[in-house]
C-alpha cells in the first residue's frame, strides 16, 4: 500500500509585478493591484485594491510597521500591525508578526511567531467548491 501526502495547498507566486528592494524604505501607504516582494521596508499600510487578487510577499529582509490588507500573503519578514487576509496566508520561519491575524487559510512553519490573536474568517460560499484547486508555490529568495 502506497502512502501518499495531501496536496499542499499554496500561492501561485507568478502574480509578482513590483519589488520594494533592500535598502529601500517607504513612508506611506502602498496600495497593490497585483503582487508586491518586499525586502525593504514600509511604514505605512498594504492594501490590496478591493477587486484585485493582490499577493504580498514579504521576505525575511523585508518589514512592514503598519497594517496589512491582502488577498494572499506569504510572510518571512516582520510585521508590526494587523494582518488580514482575504484568501491564503503562510507564515515561514522567519515570519515576525506582531498584531492579529484574520485568515481564510493558513499554514504557519515552525519557528514562525505571532503576538496576537489568530481569528479564521467564515469560507464564502462559492469558495467551498474550489479550495482545492490552489496551485503550488514555487519557493524562492
């Protein structure tokens, strides 16, 4: 008998259209249409564009000392504020949160910390049918 493991259930990463590079800081609010890699910093607030299906991907360099509102996030990097997530969000190793989480979908890694509550958000309807069709991440640096 083969045993075989579930299917991860991740971020299509290929969404990524713009970089906050290390060395890089804004001061202000960032507001996202598509996906956004962070290795910089932001004071100020992330916000996905209500319609969009805007992804934040923060690395381990990267930090965000405001609020997050996105549709999918994959977080390595430190965050200080409130995070909500529309859809999916994965906490890596390195991941810093301090601040409350609101989540559809979570995986969070060992090592990863949060300072605050983690609240799962009801499944919308039409959401049920199709939460198995998430394509895999493709991790990089």
């Amino acid at each position: 008998m083969m045993f075989r493991r579930k299917s991860d259930q991740s971020i299509e990463v290929t969404r990524l259209s713009s970089l906050i590079d290390a060395g890089v800081e804004i001061v202000g609010d960032v507001i996202i249409t598509d996906g956004l890699r962070v290795d910089g910093r932001v004071q100020g607030d992330v916000r996905a564009r209500p319609e969009a299906h805007g992804l934040l991907v923060l690395t381990e360099k990267g930090s965000i000392e405001g609020s997050v509102r996105v549709y999918d996030a994959v977080i390595n990097g430190t965050i200080t504020g409130d995070v909500e997530v529309e859809h999916f969000v994965e906490l890596q190793p390195n991941a810093r949160v301090t601040g409350n989480i609101t989540y559809r979908q979570l995986r969070m890694e060992c090592g990863a910390t949060v300072a605050g509550r983690l609240e799962r958000m009801a499944d919308a309807p039409e959401e049920t049918a199709t939460a198995g069709n998430v394509v895999a991440l493709a991790r990089g640096g």
